[in-house]
C-alpha cells in the first residue's frame, strides 16, 4: 500500500511538473506573442508617420510648385510692365570703334625643334691609352687599333648628327614659315574686317540708305525682348526729308498671361487656375502695344548720334489671323509720325505710355486685342525704293518720265490724274506760280468724304513750313474736311510738326512715285541731276 502510494505521489507531482511547464510555456508564448504584437504596433505606428510625413513632404512640393508658378508669373508681368523702363539705362549707339578688332601674336615657339641637337663627344669614342706593363706587351698595337675604330665611329656619328640637325634647321624653318603665314592670315582678316566696317561706318556718315537701314536694323536687332516677342521689322529711309519708317511686329495679345493665380487644393490634390479677367488682359495688351513704341521709336532716336533722321514714322502690325475669316491678316494697331525735337523732350521715365502716344498724336486702336485696325500715317510700301535705286542715276538707261523735268501743264495733268484714279472727283485746277498745282476735289464717300484740298509742289529742295501754313489756312478758307500736300522732293521736322494732329496729309517724293505705280499706272522717276 506504501509503495502505491507513494507512486501515486510521484505520478501527481509528475503531472503537476508538467503542468506547470506547460503553463510556464505558454506564458512564454504570450508573452512573446504579445511582443509581437507591439513590435507589430510600433512598426504600423512607424509606417503610418512614414506616410504622414510623405504626404506632408508632398503638400509641401505641391505648394511649393505653385508658389513657383505664381512668381515666374509675376516676374513676367514685371517684365512686361517694364519694357519700356528697361531700355532707358541702354546706350543704344552703336560704336563703329568696337566693332574693330585687333590681333595680338603669342610668340613663336618652335618647342623641341628650337633646340640644337648636342654634337657627339669624343670622349664616349675613345679608347682608354695603355699603361704600365700594357705597353710591354702588346698593348700599343692593340689601342692603336682601338684607336683607328673609335675615329671612324666618331666620324660616322658627326655626319649623323650633321644630317640630324641640317634637318632639324629645315623643320624649324618650315615651322617659322607657317607661323608667319598664319599670323599674316590673321593680320589680313581683321584688316578686311577693319576695313568693312570703316566702309560701313562712311556709308552710314553720307546717309547711304541701304548703310542705314542696316544700321537701324542693328540697333533693334541689339534690344532685348522676352522670348515670345515675335521682334521682326521693316526699315526704310528717306535721305530727302531726313525720314526713317519702322514697320514693326507687335506680339499678338496672348503674350499677356491668362492665368492671373495658381492654386492648389489640397483635398483633390490638384493645381487650379484663376481667369485673368478680359477687361485687364487689354488694359495690359493696350498698354504693352504703347511702350513698344516708345521704346523703338527711343531707341531709334538714341542710336542716331549724327543726325541722319529727323522724322520716325512707326507702324506697329500684328502678323495673325483673323478668327472670321481664318486669312492671315497684319492689322495696323498703331501709327506715329513724330520728330527728334518733339520726342526728344519727352521724360520717359515718367510718363503713362497710352497718355504719352495721344500727346504725340498717334494714331492708337481703341481696340488693340480685338485687332481693331487703324489707318497709317504713311504706308510702308510707299516708301518706293526706286527713289532711291541706283537706276536712277542712269537717266540715259531709264525711260520712266523724270518729275521734275515736266511741263507745269504735264505736271497738273499728272496729278489731277493721280487723284480721279484714286477716286476723288477733281473740279477745278489751276497752275501755281511755283510751277505746282492748286486742286480743289471733292471725296464722294458718305460720312468720310468732303472738300479735299491738293497742293503739289515740283521742287527739288526741302518744303519749308510755310507751304504746309499756307495749305492749312486755304483749307479753312475753303471749308474743306482735309488738305493734302504733295512733292517731288521732302519735307522737313517743321512741317511734321506742323501737319500733327490737323487734317493734313503730307507726301513726299517716294511716296508720289508709289501712288502713281499704284493708282495711275504711271513708272516715274525723281532725278534732280538732270536739270543741272
């Protein structure tokens, strides 16, 4: 009974050991389950301020982005506001000085063929003398020998380095040689260089046309605009009247941004725009158009440091189509004939563009971004480069009529023709005594016609100003709606000023022959070196 007791014991503390490993290894388990889980935790907790702080970051660059586009957008409102500040602090003259060039030679280095060759030396060829009991036995006859050897090695190696250096000299003076034309061929480009541009630098001083169109061209070439201005233009110069017309490309009204803000909205994460609003997207455009031409017209004015122009007439056109139509189109936006005297006295810095132009009497659109057109003060075309071609000068090649060798009669003939063609109704006209014609006509349009008065006036010299005096106080005398001016030869800054903002229209020589070619059919010629 003991013993199965005592067994019985055993078994229960057995059982209760293992039950207590049992329950020690599942607390254990628990234990390292529930690390587990914190682990877990703390990793999710890690990862969820992972993603906090990416989308943070994200917010951040998204914002970012947008405060980015939001300032290069008013840098380049800026840009645009200040077109016509950022050229008054530019020399816009072109010193002809600069655009030579000199030429400055290193010296000549030869490099290893400047070194003579070193001669070869006896000392290494010879033979050492006997001594002693060498000479006993033998050894004289021996070196002797030695010695016979060493003088004709010697010899062999001075022709050699003869030959070596007669060749070396040869390469060095070859080389010399090359150098020398290369630096001739230099000296003799920049001389033809130097030499353009004094030959350039004199047309320009003898008011050669086409030297100052060129030169005009430089100088808008050099003004720098943004990327999207179109900056093409058309130059033409009348050395009569002292007179250079601009055709100018302005930028279409989509160089004004129509973005005014950039926004992010975080909860769709998305960039939105606001609208610029229409009525300041002309104010902007209408006020861009206005600096543009100031700007080029100052420019103009500035670069001129010999006085080859007197009088700027700009035409600023736009080079775009017309939605109705889907034709390309090239609308006047604005036009201006102004002179150094007047524009000079202007204070640029200060003053309102649009308020400048109609202070000058411009001719502005009123409605510049819908490409409402304005009629110019005096059509590019007109500018007949035949006045000036040097086919004129070859009266004896030329059969066009010369103007000014006319009759007084075939010159009235000519110019009440001129004007039936262009569709006035001549009534009466009459020979002046200055050998032109007085022209009373009547414009039958509705609304814009009227009594036209026409002078022309067969001069070779400059019409002074009070010819345009004289025009404007029969016009008022006539009760006419317009008085036109018409010569052979040019008018001076005076007249210009004069004629401004009155309901004069003033053509010179170059203008006479385009309307003639246009409206009358009629090939002319102006050569003043025919009646000397």
């Amino acid at each position: 009974m003991g013993i199965l007791k005592e067994m019985q014991r055993a078994h229960a503390r057995q059982v209760r050991a293992q039950k207590q490993a049992q329950a020690a290894a599942y607390r254990h388990q628990q234990q390292l389950r529930r690390e587990a889980e914190r682990t877990m935790r703390a990793v999710q907790r890690a990862a969820a301020a992972d993603e906090r702080e990416r989308k943070r970051l994200y917010v951040e660059a998204r914002v970012a982005e947008v405060a980015a586009d939001n300032s290069d957008l008013q840098a380049h409102l800026e840009e645009l506001d200040n077109l016509l500040a950022a050229t008054l602090d530019v020399d816009d003259h072109i010193d002809f000085r600069r655009l030579r060039k000199s030429t400055t030679h290193p010296p000549f280095n030869p490099g290893a063929l400047g070194t003579p060759l070193p001669p070869p030396d006896w000392r290494r060829f010879e033979p050492p003398a006997p001594t002693g009991l060498g000479k006993m036995f033998g050894g004289q006859a021996k070196y002797q020998h030695q010695l016979a050897g060493a003088q004709q090695a010697f010899a062999k190696a001075q022709t050699q380095h003869a030959v070596a250096e007669a060749d070396r000299q040869r390469r060095l003076s070859a080389a010399y040689q090359s150098y020398q034309q290369h630096c001739a061929t230099l000296d003799a480009e920049v001389n033809a260089h130097n030499a353009e541009v004094d030959r350039f630098a004199a047309a320009v001083a003898a008011a050669n046309p086409v030297a100052v169109v060129e030169y005009f061209a430089m100088v808008l070439g050099n003004s720098v605009y943004p990327d999207d201005f179109p900056q093409h233009y058309r130059l033409a110069y009348v050395p009569e009247s002292h007179q250079l017309v601009v055709e100018y490309h302005l930028p279409t009204v989509d160089v004004i941004p129509a973005v005014r803000e950039y926004r992010y909205v975080k909860a769709r994460d998305e960039i939105t725009t606001a609208a610029r609003p229409a009525k300041e997207i002309r104010e902007r455009y209408g006020n861009l158009v206005s600096q543009v031409t100031l700007r080029t017209v100052h420019e103009l004015f500035e670069a001129d440091g010999s006085g080859l122009v007197e009088t700027i007439v700009f035409n600023g056109i736009v080079d775009t189509t017309d939605p109705r139509t889907g034709e390309a189109v090239q609308p006047c936006l604005v036009t201006l004939r102004t002179t150094r005297n007047v524009f000079t006295e202007l204070n640029l810095r200060k003053v309102e563009p649009t308020a400048c132009l109609q202070g000058l009497n411009a001719s502005v659109s009123k409605r510049p971004a819908e490409l409402a057109p304005v009629r110019p003060v005096l059509e590019f075309d007109m500018v007949d480069k035949r006045f000036v071609d040097e086919v004129d000068v070859l009266a004896d090649l030329d059969q066009r009529p010369n103007l000014l060798k006319l009759t007084p009669t075939e010159f009235e003939s000519l110019i009440q023709n001129l004007f039936t063609k262009m569709g006035l109704d001549t009534k009466q006209t009459r020979p002046s005594r200055d050998g032109g014609v007085d022209c009373v006509a009547f414009d039958p349009r509705p609304i814009f016609g009227g009594k036209v008065v026409i002078q022309a006036k067969r001069y070779r010299n400059t019409v002074d100003v009070s010819s345009v005096r004289d025009l404007f106080g029969t016009l008022q005398n006539e009760g006419g709606s317009k008085g036109i001016l018409v010569t052979t030869s040019g008018y001076g800054p005076a007249s210009y000023e004069f004629a401004s903002g009155k309901p004069l229209e003033l053509i010179d020589g170059s203008n006479l022959l385009y309307l003639l070619a246009e409206h009358a059919g009629v090939k002319a010629r102006i050569d003043p070196s025919e009646l000397d």
